[in-house]
C-alpha cells in the first residue's frame, strides 16, 4: 500500500512550481536529511576535508528549485523524487571532483596550505590571482567555434552551456532534454578535442 507521504509529493511539486513558499519549506524538511546523505555517500575521501556536504547539498536544491517551473519532468512519488535528487548529488559531486583531479588548475595533488609558519607564527601565504589573458579568452572561443562548426543547433547549446561551466543535470534541465542525450553530445565533443589534441 501506497503511503500519503509517498503520494502528496505530486502536490508538493506543483505547489512548487506555483512559487508556494510553504511547499519548498516541505520539501527542504522532508528530503534534506536524506540528499546530505546521498552527498556524503558520494564524497571522495579527498574531498572530505575541503568540502562541507551541505555545500553540495545547497548546490543541489538551487538548481532543483531555479529550474523547477520549466522542468518538463514530472515526480510521481517520493522514490522518483529521490532517485532525480540522488542523480543530482552524484552530478555536482562528479563535476567538483573532476575539476579538483582532472586539471592542472584544480589538482588537489597541487593545493598548498592558506597559512605558512614564520618563526613561530603562521602568516598568510602570498597569492597571486590570476585570470586568463585576453589572449587566452580569445583562443577559448575560437576553439569552441572550432567544435561546435558543423553541429545543429540543439549540440551548440548543450556544448556552449557545458563551456559556460554548468553540469550536466543543469544543461538537461535548461533545454529539456533527457541528461543521457547531454551526456552523449558532451562526450563525444570531448573525443574530438582529444582528437585534436587540446587540452
């Protein structure tokens, strides 16, 4: 037998989608608890110690809410609920430990302490902020040109929103389609990257 907590969700999510204050608020307190879990289910050992799991937990319900009344996706109860949420998590845990493993930028390897001992102190250490150049951005662009030539203009979106540095789940939920069709078009502009050598 089906519970009324699991059947209610529907309503709540609809509710939502109207701007309903008290509805987001049910939501929060009802599956909070368990998307931290989630997050921390999925949280290298790595990234333990840099990382809050509410900061990922915050990450998720942001963008569940800032795209809610254009979700096309409909929750039939609190396990489909969950599942999506889950998928969430695992997302924006991914992408942040991708970004700290996978590139020099963000190698964890290269992190260095914000505090250094000075005789018997500890001072801040000096840090150099750096952008890109302007040469840099230019070539960012031109190399995004570069792949997307030749793409229909459902790729170029889902190309152009992954440079501009949203997940995947994020790039589903902007254009509406399913995250294993984004996933595809990412991965294979990836392979011809690779393909070109870039970096």
């Amino acid at each position: 037998m089906v519970s009324r907590d699991e059947l209610d969700v529907p309503d709540l999510i609809a509710r939502a989608k109207l701007g309903d204050e008290a509805a987001f608020n049910q939501l929060l307190h009802r599956f909070e608890g368990e998307v931290r879990m989630m997050v921390r289910g999925r949280l290298p050992k790595t990234m333990r110690g840099q990382y809050d799991s509410m900061d990922f937990v915050q990450a998720v319900w942001q963008s569940f809410f800032a795209d809610l009344k254009d979700r096309p996706q409909e929750f039939e109860n609190a396990r489909h609920l969950r599942k999506f949420l889950d998928g969430m998590a695992r997302n924006k845990v991914f992408e942040q430990h991708r970004r700290l493993t996978k590139t020099e930028k963000y190698a964890v390897k290269r992190e260095e302490r914000l505090y250094v001992r000075r005789g018997d102190r500890e001072v801040e250490r000096e840090l150099i902020a750096r952008g890109p150049s302007p040469s840099e951005t230019v070539q960012a662009g031109e190399r995004l040109a570069q792949l997307t030539a030749g793409c229909n203009a459902r790729e170029i979106e889902v190309i152009t929103l992954r440079y501009q540095g949203l997940t995947l789940d994020e790039i589903a939920a902007r254009t509406g389609m399913c995250e294993r069709s984004a996933r595809r078009i990412i991965d294979s502009a990836r392979a011809r990257m690779e393909a070109r050598g870039w970096q």
